[in-house]
C-alpha cells in the first residue's frame, strides 16, 4: 500500500464535517460540562458570603450516589461516552462543592466559639470614680463529628471533609463489589442503572426541603435552580433522541417537575415572607 493508499484510508476514517455532526458534538459538549455550570453561581455565593446554611449539602450527596451508580451501570449496559464522562465530572464537583460548605460551617463555628470579653460600667458611690469591669468568656468547645463515629444523626453533617471521602470510598468500592458479582444479571443492570437515575431525578428534593424547613429561599441560588430548569430539560430531549435508556428519559421528567416545584417557593416566599426582616437581611 503506497502513501496515497494510506492518506485516503485516513481520510476515510476522519468523520464529515457537516452541520448535522456540529450539533451532535455540541451536544455531547453540553452534556459533559453542562451539570457543572449551575453549581457555579451557589459556589460563588457561598464564596462570597462564607454563608452554606441556604444550600442542602445533600443535594451533593444525591448526585455522588446517582454518578456512582452511572459508571456502575455503564460496565453492565454501555451507554454513550458523553454520559459516562459527565458522571466522572460530576463526582469531582460535587466534592468540591462539599468541602467547601465544610470550610465555611467550620469556619463560622470557630467565630462563633471564640472567647469573649464583656466590659461592665460601675460607679463607686463614695468617690464618683467610674471602673470597668472586664468579664472574660472562655471558648465553647466545638464538636467533632466524623464518619467512623457511626452516628446516624449526623449523617452527612461531618465536620471534616476526609469523613466525605470515606463515606464515597466505602459506598464505591462495596457497590463495585457486588456490581462485579452480578454484571451479567440483566436484572441487577437494570435496577442498578434505574436507582442512578431515579436518585439523580431527586436531585433538588434535599433543596425543597431546606426551603421548606426554612420558609424561605435566601443563601439558595436562584441562578443555580433555573440552570438545573434548562439542564434538565435539555438533557431529557437529548435522552428521547439519542434513545438512551428508558430510565434516563423517564427520570430526566421527574427532575424538571422539581426544578420548577423549587421555582415556585422562590415566588410563594418572596410574596408571602414568613422570615422576619432582620433575619431575612442577614
């Protein structure tokens, strides 16, 4: 096969360029690095204020089990590449987003607990002088709790952030064990790639919940619920043409009634406020 045989077999191999294949990688593009970008403006906030109260940190647990269970479910059933490295992406985020709610609350409790000093006036009644009493208030003691202390109420509200990286080391490598196990269970493959997407379609329950808890959405990110809004909506149109599986498409739908569930606390509290002023202000 001379040079020219070789160039044209190349040339063969190298996919056309059409607008059709544009679109198509730009697609792929958005599904790989679009979860991130809503996560963007919640992370600047939190940056910003070096306030987390306003954001569930489970919302970050949610995708790390649902991105887990992905890559799990893509070595029993291949699904599209694109998909494989948005979950890959995802976890890396997530435990960004995580350590850094940790660093702000740890952060926050250490202002809190430092010692005070009060100063009290007194008047000496015989000679008028006015003294300063100073009253010193020793530092409260912050409790730790971390992951190998197995309290169930503390749960994903660990002080540290290696008890995180625990937690995903232990739930990755025990689910891995039994995906290995029964990888050629068409069963196993199926409930394992329903229970990613269906956690993952939950994404924004932990959310509404904190919403609901606090009665309102402040420190929650607008930007970052209608870029879930737009995400997921577009994610499940790419679902129902690229026909992935059905319970990718049928989870995608679950996950925009929540993001617009979200939306609707953001006007039902702004019009009907049940924080009061001065603790809304902060």
């Amino acid at each position: 096969m001379d040079i020219e045989d070789q160039m044209r077999n190349i040339a063969n191999e190298i996919p056309e360029i059409t607008v059709v294949n544009l679109v198509t990688w730009g697609a792929s593009g958005a599904m790989i690095f679009g979860g991130v970008i809503p996560f963007i403006p919640q992370y600047r906030d939190i940056k910003r204020t070096s306030d987390a109260d306003g954001f569930s940190i489970f919302v970050c647990l949610t995708l790390l089990v649902a991105n887990t269970l992905r890559i799990l479910f893509w070595f029993g059933k291949h699904f599209e590449l694109p998909l494989l490295a948005q979950s890959i992406i995802m976890i890396f985020t997530m435990l960004v987003m995580v350590q850094l709610c940790v660093n702000v609350k740890n952060r926050s409790e250490i202002i809190a607990m430092r010692p005070h000093t009060l100063t009290e006036k007194r008047r000496s009644v015989d000679d008028g002088v006015t003294s300063h009493l100073s009253i010193k208030i020793p530092h409260q003691t912050s409790l730790r709790h971390t992951f190998t202390d197995f309290d169930t109420q503390y749960f994903w509200k660990w002080t540290d952030f290696s008890s995180y990286i625990e937690f995903m080391l232990v739930f990755s490598t025990g689910m891995g064990f039994v995906t290995f196990l029964f990888v050629d269970t068409v069963f196993y493959v199926e409930l394992i790639g329903f229970l990613a997407v269906f956690t993952e379609a939950l994404l924004g329950a932990p959310q509404f919940w904190k919403n609901f808890q606090n009665k309102s959405t402040i420190g929650m990110s607008i930007k970052m619920v209608c870029f879930w809004t737009m995400g997921d909506v577009f994610k499940t149109g790419y679902f129902i043409v690229r026909q992935a599986p059905p319970q990718f498409y049928i989870c995608g739908t679950m996950q925009v009634v929540i993001d617009i569930s979200i939306l609707s606390q953001v006007f039902y509290y702004k019009y009907h406020p049940q924080v009061p002023p001065k603790k809304a202000a902060q």
